[in-house]
C-alpha cells in the first residue's frame, strides 16, 4: 500500500492520520491484501482482498 497509510499522514486538515494505518495493521494480521486504486467517481478507491481465508495462526507470519 502506498505511503497513505503511514501512520500521522492525512490529506484532510483535522484528520489524525491514523485509520488507514490501523486497517493496514489488521489487514497484515490476518494475511489480507490492501489494494489502493482510483475510484471511477473521484477519490480513493481500497479494497481489501483475502478477507476469505482464514486467519493466519499467530506467530505464523
């Protein structure tokens, strides 16, 4: 994922910067991919993939 979801970084004035950086972390928890691209009506466009699968069992990774 690109570096949008590096802790503290917001486009928006106001924003902390830090929910894409939690989703990352959740994501890389159970093995999922994060996949930014641009929306087709503006903006940012995520999707998680793997969702799935089974988590990974702690301490697999």
């Amino acid at each position: 994922m690109t570096d949008c979801s590096e802790p503290g970084k917001s486009g928006t004035e106001g924003n902390t910067g830090f929910g894409l950086a939690i989703v990352k972390e959740i994501a890389n928890a159970h093995g999922w991919e994060i996949r930014a691209t641009n929306s087709e009506t503006g903006g940012a466009r995520f999707e998680i993939r793997g969702v799935d699968r089974p988590a990974l069992p702690i301490g697999s990774r």
